[in-house]
C-alpha cells in the first residue's frame, strides 16, 4: 500500500476488488482458476520488480549526478533561454 495513502479509499479500493471477481466469473470469459490466480500473481510480480528494480535515488538532481548528466544554460535573456544538457559524452541543446 506503498502508494496508496488514504485508508478510506484504500478500504473502497479493496471492497471494490472483492466484488469484482464474481463479476468476472458471472460473466463466462475466464475460468476460476484465472481470476484466483491473477489475484494472487499480479501483486507477486509487481512486488519482485519492485525488489529487482527498486529506485535508486529520490530526486532528479540525484538522478542526474547517477546518470552522469548535466545541466547548464549558455545564454539567458528576458525572451529566451538556451539550455545545454551533457550526458553519454556529447550535449544537446534544448531551448
């Protein structure tokens, strides 16, 4: 619940789960050991890519100093801004 903060919607959220699958299996188009299953997989998944690939730093300037990118700008003037962004040893301007 990680990404779910707020206790009410997160208990609306989870009645609205429950109530879903007789729905599904009413309906004919999957069978019950589909339905049970995906209950039980789909957060087993997301959980092990979340284990495997976790965020490795929590801002973008952390990102950008991981990464090796930089940002910087050559000209500023009251109209405009030309920007210059430096990653994998070459720069891009952006502006």
């Amino acid at each position: 619940w990680k990404f779910f903060n707020w206790p009410f919607l997160r208990r609306i959220m989870l009645i609205l789960q429950i109530l879903m699958v007789p729905f599904i299996l009413a309906s004919h188009k999957h069978y019950t050991v589909d339905v049970f299953t995906a209950l039980y997989v789909t957060p087993l998944v997301f959980e092990l890519l979340w284990i495997r690939c976790p965020d490795l730093v929590d801002s973008s300037s952390n990102l950008a100093l991981h990464y090796g990118i930089k940002f910087y700008t050559t000209k500023e003037t009251k109209d405009e801004m030309t920007c210059i962004v430096g990653m994998w040893g070459k720069e891009f301007y952006v502006g």
